[in-house]
C-alpha cells in the first residue's frame, strides 16, 4: 500500500514532543510491516543542514497558493537518511527556510505566518499525494497529523481525488485557530466556513478541518478517544467529535525499542535488562547521574521528571508537592523540561532551597532524558490531560516506576499498584483518581514506602520493563484502517 505520512516534526531531525516520536516509529513499523511509505515534511533550515545533500534528489516543483501569493516550491526526496524511511521535503525558503523551532521564534512567540506555512504545506502535500509533479509515485492514503496537516484531507476532497485520509489528533489543546481576515486571505472555499466546516467559534479551526473531512479520524489511546467527546476534554469540540464518532478510533501509541532499551542504550553509563543481576545495572546510573551533579547516593528513592513545564503536565501540582516530600521523606529529584517562565523560576528556586535533594535542568536534552529514566526509581506524571503520553511507557521500560493521574493514555498503559494487582503481578506503577495535590501525594508516599519493600519493588519493576509496549501491533491497526 502506497502511504503519504504528514508531519510537522519526526525524530531525530526535529522534535518539540510525542508527535516527533510517532511520526518516526509509525512509519518505520510500516515500512517493516512491507508498505511503500514516504514521509512528507516542510523543508525547515536547521533539518536541512543536518541531511546529506548527496542523497537528495530533486524530484519535482510546485507552484503553491498562499496569502496573495504563489509560491514556488522544490520537491526534495531523501531515500537514505536519518528516519530511516523516504522522507519528502517541501522545500520554500521563504516560509521555512529561517525556522529552527517549527513553530514558535526564539522568544517563544508563535511565527506571525504560521497560518499559511501551514495552508500552503498541506496544499503541497495533497498536490504530491495526487502525483502533480509526476514523479511516478501516487498515494492510496494520506496519513496527517494535528492541526498543521488539518487541512490536507480538506483539499483532496475539494479536489475530488479517489485518495483516503486519515487524520490523527495528537492533542486536541492545540487547534491552529485563525481569523476570518486569515481564512479569506488563503482563499480557503468560501463554503468551508461553516458550522459543519471548519468554522470554530467565528474563527477558523485547522484542527476542525482535519476532523470533519477526514475519512476517518484516529487518536492516540482509547481512553482519549472517549473524554474527547466531553465537555471536560472536548475543548469546545466534544459536539461534532460526538457527532462522528462512528468515524473515530484510540489506537494506543508504541515506543520504539531499539531507541528506548536499557541493554543497548548508548546514553547510559552502565547497560542493563530485566534480570535481577543485570538490575544492579540501574543502580550504577543512578549513581553517575547523582555524582555527576555533584550529589550523593544513600540508597534513597530518586524521583524523576520531564516534560513540558506547562499545565497540562501537573507540574503545578508537582510545585505544590515538592516541600511536603522534601520535609517528610529521604527522597532525591531530579527535573529536567522547559515551558512557562514562572513554572521554571519556582523550580529553580526550590531546587537552590534544597541543594543536596533536588536538581532542576531546564532546557531539552535528549541524552539526559535517558540517563533519568534510568536513574530514577520513581517517575512523575500527574497530566491534568494525557492523550496517551510516552514518558510513562519509556519509564516502565527502564524499569522506573510512573506515578500518573488516571487519565487518556496514563491510565491505559499503567496498571495500580493496588493489593489485588500486586499479588497477582499485573502492577506496572501507581494510579490516583483526581486532579488535586492531595490524591497526587498520597499515592507518590505509597510509592515511596513501597520502594522499601524490595521483593514487592523488584517483582513490580520487572513486570513493567517485560510489557510490550513496541509499535508492532498498533502498527497492524493502523493498516487495518488504511485497508478498511
Ligand atoms: P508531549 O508530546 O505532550 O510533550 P509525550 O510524553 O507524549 O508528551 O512525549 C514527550 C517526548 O518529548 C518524550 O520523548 C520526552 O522524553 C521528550 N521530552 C520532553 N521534554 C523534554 C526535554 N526537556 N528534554 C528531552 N526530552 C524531552
């Protein structure tokens, strides 16, 4: 089967997130699965210095309408490079030439012509779906994801073209809302601007777009593809969601296993796996972590987190647990992410208040993202929302056990350490309920006094690094879709 793959990042040329994550692992599981996939993504200046020019072919141009303008755009295909699958760049300099970040500038604003960036790639993308630029390859499905691909399946219908489209909503907090003035400037179909259409709220949603002309929609749990249709998570598009639910579908995520393995890991200092003598593997990294920023190891619990420091991730709540855990257990911990300004300051603030418990990085960094999850014993994700999430499952692999709000994703892939799942060895972390600090604290003092109970702690730790949480059979489900 022929599959276009549409993105706005993939790892490891760029990524802000889980969608760079999927947007690898997908289409990689596809490709070994025997499926002609290609990978299609705008040309951003900082990707393209990372590629080798010598296995880029210029494969055909395009004349792209934008805001009052045409642009011109080249067609780059790279059969050999970094995503391990053909990746296809849309390549117009004067839209993505100076991007480092996809979507913001470096003071964190988002780029002022972000609208038609995103109009005129997925404009592009449905031209080279259809083969305009006669290359010899045509899609059977479009695959896109998230708002700034929102309005792909949008043109191949208008286009009347005989090609399916599956949209997959990664976050439905994020919905590329524009104007009216924005709408007529693209010269987006006047007939588009409905309550049925795209039409949100007297703006324009790209995320609506996706929703309502895909064939099918998909999102990345169960669980999300549930609360999605409420009020609560809907973010005021739970009614048409509702409306076409019997055209969407939670295809839980996978995690790549070569890149998240601790036996093969090359971030970490000391290899390791799941049996019990190879465990004390994980113990020697947390002391190198720890030793490295100058700390000691006493045999107590560490604590560890990364993510966005925003809401949606609790990291308010994790503020306002930090002094009780501080005061009332021997705990360690360790942060690492970047966000919201005050977020970053009260961390640092309070990393400064307790020096010989608590570091705080704040910034992205691949490597140490992997020396924490093998470092640490206990790992925090307390999301008000969690579309499936990703730390949780590359904790579990690495032997650390999540404490996570029962919610989207979270509260598919961890199963609570209650007593019944304990004594019958299905238990891969710690659940609580509510949104609310006190349920969070709570649970995160279970775990901590669980961390005493070896036998208990071990039996939990190699339940969770044995699941299969590979991409293998989402990957079937996906197919079956395109098939369908
Ligand atoms: P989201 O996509 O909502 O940010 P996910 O849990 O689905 O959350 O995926 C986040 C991905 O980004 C994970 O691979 C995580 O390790 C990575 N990540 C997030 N922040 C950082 C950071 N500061 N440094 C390194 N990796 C990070």
């Amino acid at each position: 089967m022929k599959i276009l793959f549409a993105t706005s990042e993939v790892f490891p040329l760029i990524k802000t997130g889980g969608l760079g994550d999927v947007s690898y692992s997908l289409p990689n599981a596809l490709v070994e699965l025997g499926h002609d996939l290609r990978l299609i993504l705008p040309a951003y200046g900082n990707m393209l210095k990372k590629l080798n020019k010598d296995n880029c072919k210029e494969i055909g141009q395009l004349m792209i309408p934008g805001a009052g303008h045409i642009h011109k755009a080249r067609v780059l295909l790279f059969t050999e490079n970094e995503t391990g699958v053909p990746l296809v760049l849309l390549d117009i300099p004067g839209l993505y030439g100076h991007r480092e970040n996809p979507y913001v500038d470096n003071k964190k604003q988002d780029w002022p012509d972000n609208a038609e960036s995103f109009t005129v790639f997925s404009r592009g993308v449905a031209m080279i779906a259809n083969d305009e630029i006669d290359c010899g390859w045509r899609a059977e499905v479009v695959h896109s994801n998230d708002w700034q691909t929102g309005l792909v399946s949008g043109f191949i219908k208008q286009a009347g073209l005989d090609i399916k489209t599956v949209f997959t909503i990664h976050n439905l907090s994020y919905g590329g809302n524009f104007s009216h003035e924005i709408f007529t400037g693209l010269d987006l179909p006047q007939a588009w601007w409905t309550l049925d259409g795209i039409e949100f709220y007297g703006n324009f949603s790209m995320l609506k777009a996706g929703i309502v002309f895909a064939d099918h929609i998909t999102t990345v749990s169960p669980s999300y593809a549930e609360e999605i249709c409420t009020a609560e998570a809907g973010y005021g598009l739970e009614g048409v969601l509702s409306h076409l639910k019997h055209k969407l579908t939670g295809i839980l995520n996978g995690i790549d296993p070569d890149i998240w393995n601790p036996r093969t890991d090359p971030y970490l200092a000391t290899n390791y796996d799941a049996r019990y003598r190879r465990l004390k593997g994980k113990m020697d990294n947390k002391t190198a972590l720890l030793h490295g920023f100058g700390l000691t190891h006493d045999n107590e619990p560490l604590i560890g987190f990364i993510g966005r420091l925003v809401e949606q991730k609790g990291v308010d709540l994790v503020v306002s647990i930090i002094p009780d855990i501080m005061e009332s257990t021997n705990s360690k911990l360790i942060m690492l992410g970047s966000g919201q300004p005050e977020y970053e300051r009260e961390l640092l603030d309070m990393a400064k208040h307790y020096p010989d418990r608590m570091i705080v990085t704040i910034g992205y960094s691949e490597a140490m993202a992997h020396r924490i999850e093998a470092a640490s014993d206990i790992f925090l994700m307390p999301s008000r929302f969690e579309p499936c999430g990703l730390n949780q499952m590359y904790s579990q692999r690495y032997g650390t056990l999540p404490v996570v709000h029962r919610t989207g994703g979270l509260a598919d892939t961890v199963v609570d350490a209650s007593e019944t799942n304990i004594n019958n060895k299905t238990a891969t972390g710690f659940v609580f309920d509510k949104t609310d600090r006190n349920d969070f604290l709570q649970t995160l003092r279970h775990a901590i006094d669980l961390y005493e109970n070896k036998k208990i702690w071990n039996q939990m730790t190699m339940t969770a690094m044995q699941k299969d949480s590979s991409w293998q059979s989402s990957a079937e489900k996906y197919l079956e879709l395109y098939q369908s």
